[in-house]
C-alpha cells in the first residue's frame, strides 16, 4: 500500500473500496440494461470486475508460496503430460 496505514485502517479503507467499486458496478449495469447490448457498459463492468478482484487479493493479504514440495509433484505431472501429448489424437 502507498501509504503507512495501521491493519486496521487498511482494512477498512480497502472495505470502504470495495464497497465503492461494487456501486460503481451497480450502476454501469443499470447503464447498459438501459442502453441495450452496450460495449462500453461491459467494458467498464469488466474493468470495475477486475479492479474488485484485486482489491479482494489485497484484502486477504500475501498468499503463501506452495511448498516446494507440491511445485515438483505438479512440474512432474506437467513434464510427463508435455511428453505423451498427441495434437492428433
């Protein structure tokens, strides 16, 4: 974050956020029932979408990294699935 909130302002800042975005979300949704089929209307929802998704990852704070474990079971499966891929089949 910019600047040097406490947990709890931060909190409630992002919560003050997300509650602004989904109004904002609210009325470009009113917007483009009203206009019809509008492409600027989903546009903005879509932008206001994923402005609210980040929002949210900030809310609940750093995600831990998987456990070194988990990443080299998954490369290991990928590995093997990159091998036995057939575009053809």
């Amino acid at each position: 974050m910019p600047f040097d909130f406490s947990p709890n302002e931060e909190a409630r800042w992002l919560a003050k956020l997300a509650e602004a975005i989904a109004q904002a979300q609210k009325v470009v949704w009113r917007i483009g029932v009203s206009e019809g089929d509008s492409a600027e209307a989903k546009d903005l929802y879509c932008r206001l979408e994923a402005v609210r998704a980040e929002v949210e990852g900030l809310r609940r704070g750093p995600t831990p990294a998987p456990k070194r474990e988990t990443r080299s079971y998954w490369s290991h499966l990928l590995a093997n699935d990159r091998k036995n891929f057939d575009p053809a089949a």
